[in-house]
C-alpha cells in the first residue's frame, strides 16, 4: 500500500480512538504519544508574538511536526531553534523544508523522544501536546529551563500552571526566579 495511504490510515484510526475515548469519558492513556497535527500557520506567528520572539531567542519546539514553528521562528523573527521530534519522516520533511526556507544555518531538527532531550538551552519553549503531556513535563521545565524562560502551548494549558497571558487558546506561561529556587512558580497555582 503507498506510504500516503497508510500515514492517513494511521491518522484517522489514532484519531477515531481518541474521540471515541473522549466520548467515552475515559481519560487518554499516558503512555500515548500524541499524533501529528500541525498548528495552523496563522496560529504558529500568533504563537511566536505571544512569546515575542527575537533574533536573541533560542526556540525550542517539543514535537516538532513538519517544523513549522521552528522555520517560522528563523525566517521570521530571525531567531535559532530546535526541533524534536519522534517521528523520522517528520524530522527529514523538517530539515528538507528548513533548506528551503533558507535557515538551515539557524535550526537543527532531532529525532529524539521529548522526555530525553536536553532543552537547557532554550529561551522560548512551544508545545502543541496533550494536557497530561505537558504535566509530565512539567518537573522537565521546571528542572531544566533557565528562570526567564517563556513557554506557550496551544489549546492545552499545563494543568496547575496560570498563563501570564492568553491569546483565544494559545496560553503563554513564564518560569521566575522564584521557581528555580523554591520550587514554586509565580506562573503556577
Ligand atoms: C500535535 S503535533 C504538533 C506539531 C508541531 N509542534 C506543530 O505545532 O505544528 C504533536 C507532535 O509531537 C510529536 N510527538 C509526540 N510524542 C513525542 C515524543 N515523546 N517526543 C517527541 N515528539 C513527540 C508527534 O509525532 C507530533 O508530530
């Protein structure tokens, strides 16, 4: 069966499960990983100005996809990024579209899981996940990112966490001083 055929195979049965346990009033198993959906591209600049992206920024997507927030974060806001993600044809089609965007220079695509990455380095942080992803990531965040770190998610918010600001479903959280040091947040409840 052609690859195309079997990747939207793929997408429409992970997708009918998730709205049939969502319907079903059941809680998504945390051992899922989400799916590929991409951000819709007006979204993803909405999402950079949330953070005010700047040519000093390091983005780090977490998820990657098609890398279109990390591209869009170098062609746009003249920032570097990074993009992990798990899946290898994402990650080839995301370095292929970087060359052509001209910003292969300023963005490197790793195929790695999200929970086993290094993200010290960033100062800009994107997550298009599942609400119990981002809270499994929390003590990531929390440990690794640097105090003024901004962080936005798009439609779900890590659960215990108040966003600093919101634009319709894109929430933009900030990690403070506070938080490394005592571990509380002035972001979170
Ligand atoms: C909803 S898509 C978001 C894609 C991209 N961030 C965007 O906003 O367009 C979620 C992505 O996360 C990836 N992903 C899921 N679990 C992952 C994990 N544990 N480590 C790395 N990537 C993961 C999926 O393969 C998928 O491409």
């Amino acid at each position: 069966m052609p690859n195309r055929l079997m990747q939207t195979l793929r997408l429409v049965t992970t997708w009918s499960l998730l709205l049939l346990i969502m319907m079903a009033g059941c809680d998504i198993p945390e051992s899922w990983n989400p799916p590929y959906w991409p951000t819709p591209q007006s979204q993803v600049e909405l999402m950079l100005e949330l953070a005010q992206v700047t040519p000093n920024d390091i983005v780090y997507d977490l998820g990657s996809g098609d890398g279109r927030i990390v591209i869009a974060a170098a062609s746009k806001y003249g920032a570097r990024g990074v993009g992990i993600e798990i899946e290898s044809k994402l990650v080839k089609a995301s370095r292929q579209k970087a060359i052509e965007a001209g910003v292969s220079n300023r963005v490197l695509f790793v195929e790695q899981d999200m929970f086993e990455a290094d993200i010290s380095e960033a100062t800009v942080v994107t997550l298009y996940l599942w609400e119990n992803v981002n809270a499994r990531l929390k003590p990531k965040l929390m440990e690794q990112l640097k105090p003024d770190t901004r962080i936005v998610t798009n439609t779900y918010k890590i659960p215990g966490w108040t966003p600093v600001k919101q634009i319709g479903k894109l929430y933009l959280y900030s990690l403070s001083l506070k938080s490394k040091t005592e571990g509380t947040s002035s972001s979170k409840n």
